[in-house]
C-alpha cells in the first residue's frame, strides 16, 4: 500500500513496505503512519537546524536573517524572535527549557529565556566566531567551542567565563557527559576530554575523525571515533583505551553515534549503506541499504526508530532514458532498530528531529518551510 501526502507545494511522504535487509529475516517490521501536523513559515527564507525544547513545547529553528525562532509545538505559532548580528550558528535549550542559548559568527554567545525572548545575558571572550554551545546536564554551566582554537566554560547564573580550554584547532563540538563530570571536545584533528571542574585535560584521541553528533554513550563510560579508514572505535571515557572496533564498511566512516540506551551504535559511510552494531561485542546486528550518503542521523529517544536524511542519487534503473543523468533528491527515511528495515520515506527533506517523548517528528524542506508529523507505531 502507498500513503501520498502533499502541502507546501513540494513535500511528499510515502508509507512503503519495508525494503530488503538482512535483518530481516526475522519477519517483517510494522509500517509506521506519520500524519501531517502545523507547517511552520519563517519569512526570512529557510529553516536550519529545528531543535525541541526538551519538555517538547517548543522548537527552535536557525533563520537566514541572524535570528533564532522560537515556535509552539501545539499551534506552530512563533514566539519569539532572538536577533544576533551575524549568523547563528547553533541553539541548544536548558534542561529545564526555561532558557537557550546561540552561538554566532559575531564571537559571542547569548542567554535567552524561552517565556519572553528577553536577552539574559551576552557571553563575551572569544576572540573567534562562536561555532556551537550547549548547557551541563544541570543547567549551571554553558560550554562554547569557537575557531579562535578554545572551548569556554560560563557560569549560567552570572555569565562569567570560568575556564579557557586550549586546542589546537577550530573546537567544532563541545559535548558534556551524563553525569556533567567530563566535557567532550574536537578539532579536525583530535578529541578531547576535559574535567569540568577543574578544566584539566583528561585524555586527548589522536589519528581519529572526531564524531560530531552522538559520540559519548549515555551511560558515559565510552567514546566513539571513526579512523581515516573504514571502521569505527570505541574507546573507554576513564582510560582513554580503545576496546571495540566496528568493521563491516567498505569506505570512510562519516557519522556515528550511541542509542539511547547505551546498547546499539548506529554508524553511516561513503559506501552508501548505514548499519547499527552491538556496543559491547561490536557485532553487526543490521544494515540499512538506501543507496545514500547521511547528511544526518538521530535515534528516537525511546530508541525504536532511526531517522536519516540524505542527499540520493537515482539508480541508473531508475533513469529513463540512458542518455539522461541520475537525479538527485533530498531523502530523510525512517528505520526500525530491532529490524534494520525501511518503514517510511519523505521527499524533498534536508533535516529532520525527534520529539522528546518520540511522538512528533519535526522536518525540514527545501521550500523555506518545516512540517510538524505525528508518529503512530
């Protein structure tokens, strides 16, 4: 059976009986039904980077004008506005979604509180543009990771800068563990780990591609890397050893990244298949064959579903004419975990997010706008 749904003018999803795995074998995965929720509209032209607040009743988006929105998950409404003098680069809520906070190319970073929009305060320092910043699992301290070749740690309260760590490149992540003890940063060069409290250097992994999205395990006991090669490590937080190598792929390794619970590592490579692995034996459990190259890839939080977003080219079987060039086309696909099988595709998709609670799934196209799906299992 095939599900067609149509609005903005471009984005189409599709319901499709799961493809071909060698998972799969097991029995046929069940089809997910994704039904089209409010349509969010920036009229300062495309949506980047949707993020959920984590009590799931808003969504943040990065706008072409300098400006971070804010929109209500129930009405699609925006609620405020959050103005920067130059691009934003990332936005991350506190755990307590009272506030966010932006990183920008005008070298700072701002505190913004979610119930008004008021500015709270400006975390000024980097010599650099601020790439990223995210909050500690408490809410107390904000880490940012500028190209003047430092990761900064600010108090939330005050603004004050506490610590300046020193790399040797761009700091393009800065990610905190579960316990908020150790801080996770990366250059294109190595990984870092950091004691938070008193700022000292900890373990520095060398020879590596750092993972950008996902590479501490929840549990905060291991690290993921990928080498210049076809595999991916696993490395232990406390020693800074390597203990498990995932082989299977037959090109470099572009993404990474641990489930919720700690259990399953999902991984994505230049040869155009995604597989999931056994975190304690490194046993490959699946692989997801979608003929793409993962732009980006998130777990659901309940840990039952993948969602990548790719930019594929169509099979030369799919080419009408043999004179005609493959097309390409923007793709995010939903992924059963326990089974590796495809359960659903949404056209013309360039990024796409999970709710906290699993239910919603918010995407993002090429038309300017994003679209809010309701989940059904």
């Amino acid at each position: 059976m095939v599900w067609l749904l149509r609005f903005s003018g471009l984005l189409m999803l599709i319901l499709l009986a799961p493809s071909a795995s060698r998972a799969q074998q097991a029995g046929e995965a069940r089809r997910v039904q994704l039904t089209a929720g409010v349509v969010l509209k920036d009229p300062a032209g495309p949506i980047r980077s949707p993020a959920f607040s984590p009590d799931g009743k808003l969504i943040a988006t990065l706008s072409a004008d300098h400006t971070v929105r804010l929109w209500g998950v129930v009405t699609g409404s925006e609620q405020a506005v959050l103005k920067h003098t130059a691009a934003v680069a990332s936005v991350a809520f506190s755990p307590d979604s009272s506030l966010v906070v932006t990183a920008s190319e005008d070298r700072t970073a701002h505190l913004w509180e979610t119930a008004t929009g008021r500015e709270r305060t400006v975390l000024s320092g980097h010599p650099g543009f601020v790439r990223t910043a995210v909050f500690s699992p408490d809410g107390k301290v904000v880490a940012t990771g500028s190209e003047d070749n430092t990761a900064r740690l600010w108090e939330v309260a005050t603004g004050v800068e506490r610590t300046v760590l020193r790399h040797s490149g761009a700091v393009r992540v800065v990610t905190f563990s579960a316990d908020g003890k150790l801080l996770y940063t990366y250059d294109s060069q190595s990984a870092r780990l950091w004691d938070v409290a008193t700022g000292v250097e900890r373990a520095v992994l060398k020879g590596i591609y750092p993972i950008a999205v996902g590479p501490l395990s929840p549990d905060g006991t291991l690290v993921i890397t990928t080498s210049p090669r076809d595999r991916a490590q696993l490395w232990e937080m406390a020693t800074a050893t390597e203990r498990t190598v995932l082989k299977g792929h037959t090109d470099s390794v572009t993404h990474a990244m641990f489930s919720p619970d700690a259990k399953l590592v999902f991984t994505a490579s230049m040869d155009r298949t995604a597989r999931i692995w056994d975190a304690t034996t490194g046993a490959e459990q699946a692989i997801l064959d979608g003929r793409m190259r993962v732009g980006r890839a998130a777990f659901s939080p309940d840990g039952k579903l993948i969602v990548t977003t790719s930019r594929d080219t169509a099979r030369p079987a799919e080419v009408a004419k043999k004179s005609e060039r493959p097309t390409s086309r923007d793709i995010a696909r939903l992924w059963d975990v326990a089974t590796g099988s495809e359960r659903a595709v949404l056209k013309d998709v360039t990024s796409a997010v999970f709710s906290p609670d699993s239910k919603f799934l918010v995407t993002v196209s090429a038309d300017a706008t994003a679209q809010l799906w309701s989940i059904v299992n």
